[in-house]
C-alpha cells in the first residue's frame, strides 16, 4: 500500500504483511513518514524515545487516514494507498494529468 502511494516502505525489508513493531523496532527504521489511524498518530510520537524518530521530529511527518482503511489488507487497499498519497504529495498528485 505504501509503495503504491509513492512512498518507500522501509519496513518491507525486515517484515512482511502487517506486523506488530515495539518502540525498539521503529526506532531502528527510523521512518520520515508513519501512517496511522486518524487521531492515534501523534500517540505513537509520546511513547518513550520515539520522539527521535524522523517522522516524530517533523510536523508532517504523520500521516493519519480513515482507520478503517488500514485494517483490511485487501478490497480497501487502493483507498488506503490513495488516501496516503493525497496526504502526503497533496490532493494535486491524485489530478494531474487528468482531463
């Protein structure tokens, strides 16, 4: 879903599918962007250390989408990844191009 926002999953060479990551883990990936759920993404930035973390360090380095779109690895995979997208590159990415 990540890549097909555009974005480089640096998670994809140490994990497959949807993995569950401790503190320790997203500390040593050292993310520039997290994905979360709306309104539980500054949370994972109070937990203990990851204020370190690039995307923690960055205002826009949260992207917070439609929870519902991030549980469910199949039919609603193309939203999700489009709901990143238009966060992160602006809703302008998603029109370019187009008629």
């Amino acid at each position: 879903m990540l890549e097909a926002a555009g974005l480089v999953d640096v998670a994809a060479t140490r994990y497959s599918g949807w993995p569950s990551m401790t503190s320790e883990d997203i500390l040593a990936l050292d993310p520039q962007i997290i994905v979360s759920p709306n309104g539980q993404g500054r949370a994972i930035c109070r937990h203990v250390g990851l204020t370190a973390v690039a995307a923690c360090r960055d205002p826009h380095g949260i992207v917070a989408i439609e929870g519902a779109l991030l549980v469910e690895p199949g039919l609603t995979m193309l939203e999700a990844a489009e709901a990143v997208r238009d966060a992160v590159h602006g809703r302008a990415a998603s029109t370019e191009g187009a008629p």
